[in-house]
C-alpha cells in the first residue's frame, strides 16, 4: 500500500514537473501601482495571454515600481531585468524620441484614435523598427492619458487670454504652451494638485477627467474646460527582444495580437471613464466648460513651435522627423474617419 501510495505520488509530481516546464512565465515591470486604468488594462492583458495560450504562457506582474522605476524602465527591459515592461517617453526626450511623437501637441483629442494610429506607426514603419531593434526591444501595445484639459478653483476658462496671469500646474509641451499664453507655471506633481488646488498654490491644474475623478480634484474645482486638443500617448509595453527572441513563432504572434487588443480594451474603458467622470463633475456642481472652436485653434497654433522642436530633436537621433510626423497625422486621419464611419469597434 505504501509502495503504491509513493508511486501515485511520484507520478503526480512527474506531471506536475512537465507541466511547469511547459509553462513559459514572462516578467512584467510596471513603476504604477495595481490600480487605476492603465493597471486594469495590463491585468486584462496578463488574464487574455493566459486564457488564450490556454495556460502555455504566464505574464506575472511586478507592481509599484518593485523591479524597476519609470525613469530607469528603458535600460531595465533593454538589459533583461524584466522580460517585458512600461515604458513612459517622457522620462527618454532624446533617446526615445520615436515614441514622443504620442505625446505631441497635435489636434488630437480622441483616446482611441491616437493609440491606433501610434500602435500602427510603431508596428510597420522601418525606421522605429530599426530603433527598437537597436534598443533590444519590440513593441507589444500601447496606452495613452487621454486628452488634456483643465481645472480651476475659483476662475474660469473660457478663452485663451483667461490664463494670463493664473497660477497653473502644468507638464510637457501643453505646460509650455501655457506659459507661452501668460500663466505663472508651478511645478508640482498631478498627485499634489488637490492641495494646491484647495490651498490656493494653484489656480488651475492641466488633468484628464478621469484622473480628476479618481484623485479626487472635482471635490476642489468649481470649473473644467475641455480643451479638447491632444494627448499624452507616448506610454506603452515592450519586450526585451533576446526573450521576446526565445519564444515560438506562435508565441509570439499571440503576444502582439493581445497588445494590439489591449489598445481596444483601454480606449473603450478610458472613454467611459472619461465620460463618467464629466457627468460626476457636473452633478458635484462644477462647470464643465467646452472651449470654442477657434480658441482651441490657438493652442494648436500655439504648440507648433514645440512640434517643431520635436522634430529636430528627431532628426539628431538618426530619424526623419518630418516624415515620421507626416505618417503620423496621416494615421490620425485614417482612424479619425474609421470612427466617423464605422463607429468604435465595441460598439459593434
């Protein structure tokens, strides 16, 4: 009985043994915490590699920065510390500048539009190819802030002449811009705005809506202009690619179809995230304000300049930044008009 008893368990632990074998287990960094939008999304696309692989491959999560934080995620997934990971560009303005091109004061204010048109740009062309593969990386998907707008307390802003002079939290090149406009700029994080909102630090906070909501700041604004301009987009997953390398074709085809899915996912959860968090705003008593046409106009005017400035710094890395701007603003309009005429695709 005991004979038969230690050979159940030795062939038990046998299975158990190939099994683990089986199973391809891919490291994910991530500097965030395992909360908000962007954390649901990679969960989703941890729990979709899983199930669609049928248990074959296995994406653990390492949150809060416990293997690397953002400003060292580049070199960190280049050097294999992770097998994957987020990669956030402002923190690269040089030495990735390719994926800065997301985060760029264009006229683009859709969240689904912008990461499809970055998520296309940066599987096909062979010049960011040529980059990624420089860097020891491929790209898996894309993610992106939504579209920037802003909240006050006690002021309203209904034109662009309304910033002159307002204390204003502001960040890369929609913060420029607002100073080029004549606000006094104050550097501090989109975490501290609630207190400087309410202290009066601040008179106003360059946010997106549904960050708004889940920091808390409505509770603080009495006004929101929807500047509806462009986006923060240059945030994504990539791949070292020796591990990315090491897996089977169907592998890794399977990775790159779920990180294409995945900008599908996010957009549909961010635009209702987005939309939820107006009507919260509205019903708290805050004054959604949406910015006329032609004074939207003018920011995009205004942030020209640091387009320019993009480019520039594009063509010293190597790169065509006009060419890469011009494909970019052309995929933009595809998706642009893919909207318009068949609508989102979870609308289906």
């Amino acid at each position: 009985m005991n004979y038969l008893k230690a050979a159940v368990l030795a062939a038990a632990a046998t299975a158990l043994g190939t099994a683990a074998i089986a199973e391809t287990v891919l490291i994910h960094g991530e500097a965030g915490p395992n909360r908000g939008a962007r954390a649901d999304a990679i969960q989703w696309f941890a729990d979709e590699v899983a199930d669609r692989s049928g248990g074959d491959m296995r994406i653990d999560v390492q949150w809060g920065g416990a293997l690397f934080k953002a400003n060292a995620a580049l070199q960190s997934i280049h050097d294999g510390v992770a097998d994957m990971g987020t990669i956030i560009s402002v923190y690269y303005p040089q030495e990735f500048a390719s994926y800065g091109i997301a985060d760029l004061p264009l006229d683009n204010p859709d969240a689904w539009v912008g990461m499809r048109a970055t998520d296309e740009l940066f599987r096909t062309n062979p010049a960011i190819s040529a980059v990624l593969d420089d860097k020891n990386l491929v790209y898996i998907g894309t993610f992106t802030t939504s579209q920037v707008n802003i909240g006050c307390k006690d002021v309203e802003i209904r034109t662009i002449d309304d910033i002159d002079g307002l204390k204003v939290r502001g960040v890369g090149a929609y913060g420029k811009v607002f100073g080029d406009v004549g606000a006094n700029m104050v550097r501090m994080s989109i975490y501290d705005a609630y207190q400087g909102l309410d202290s009066g630090l601040l008179d106003c906070s360059q946010g997106y809506s549904y960050a708004v909501a889940a920091l808390k700041q409505d509770e603080v604004m009495t006004s929101y202009t929807l500047l509806n301009w462009g986006q923060v987009g240059g945030v994504g997953t990539f791949m070292n690619k020796d591990a990315f390398d090491a897996l089977s074709a169907d592998q890794q085809q399977l990775l790159l179809d779920t990180g294409s899915d995945m900008v599908d996912y996010f957009g549909q959860t961010l635009i209702a995230a987005n939309a939820k968090a107006i009507e919260s705003m509205t019903a708290a008593g805050v004054e959604v304000i949406e910015l006329p046409a032609e004074e939207r106009a003018k920011l995009i005017e205004r942030g020209a300049a640091y387009v320019d400035e993009w480019v520039e710094t594009a063509n010293a890395t190597g790169l065509d930044g006009a060419a890469l701007l011009d494909e970019y603003r052309t995929l933009l309009t595809k998706y642009t008009e893919i909207r318009d005429s068949e609508g989102y695709p979870w609308a289906e």
